[in-house]
C-alpha cells in the first residue's frame, strides 16, 4: 500500500550524525507475519547523493531513521492499528541505486513529531 504519492524527507541517524534525503514509494505490506515500511532514496543534490553514498558504505552504523511526513504517519499509524494481530516483526527496507537495505526496527512516536524507526540489534 503506497504511503505517499511524491517525494518525502527521510532523516538517517547513524553514530555521530543525521542525514536528511529525499525518497519516494514510501510503501507498508506484510509479508510473512513482517510489517514491511519501505522507500527508495532520491537525493535531490550532488550533497543529498554524497550523504547517501556515505550512510551506505557502512549501512550497519544506522541507528534510527525517523519520518515526520503527517500523512505518512497517518496512514503507517492506522494500518498498523486495523493489522495489529498480522504480524510480529516491523522491518524497514531503503532502496538505493540498485542495492536494498534491511532494518528490523520497533516504531516510537518521535518526540518531535512523527516516527522513530529504532535499529534492533
């Protein structure tokens, strides 16, 4: 199910700093009891690539990544409410350039509007 049609700002928290890129297809499904939260990274500047090309050279150092888009929350929010009993796992999938990258996450209201996608280790 698409989350929103357009563009979206997607901070990427990782040891010492937050980068902030542009994705689309910010999607939900569950697949195999996995709620599955996706998007495709499109940096918008040479700067947005930059720090996409550096998040993912070591894509294990993310620690959370958190979206403040109100409608995106919205509709993650109540999808997750009328599917509560389908699945037992959240996992957050990035696309970038032809390479996909997987967190299993837990999901927290962000102190500052939105959500926070939390890496479980």
């Amino acid at each position: 199910m698409n989350l929103r049609k357009g563009i979206t700002s997607v901070e990427f928290w990782h040891e010492f700093d937050e980068n902030q890129i542009n994705a689309i297809n910010s999607n939900v499904s569950i697949i195999s009891n996995e709620l599955i939260v996706g998007c495709d990274l499109k940096p918008v500047d040479s700067n947005q690539k930059y720090d996409a090309e550096y998040i993912f050279s070591e894509p294990e150092k993310v620690i959370k990544i958190i979206i403040t888009d109100e409608l995106i929350c919205t509709t993650l929010i109540n999808y997750m409410r009328n599917h509560r009993d389908e699945f037992n796992t959240v996992i957050f999938i990035v696309g970038f350039g032809r390479n996909k990258f997987k967190y299993q996450v837990s999901i927290k209201k962000h102190e500052f509007g939105g959500l926070k996608f939390i890496v479980q280790a």
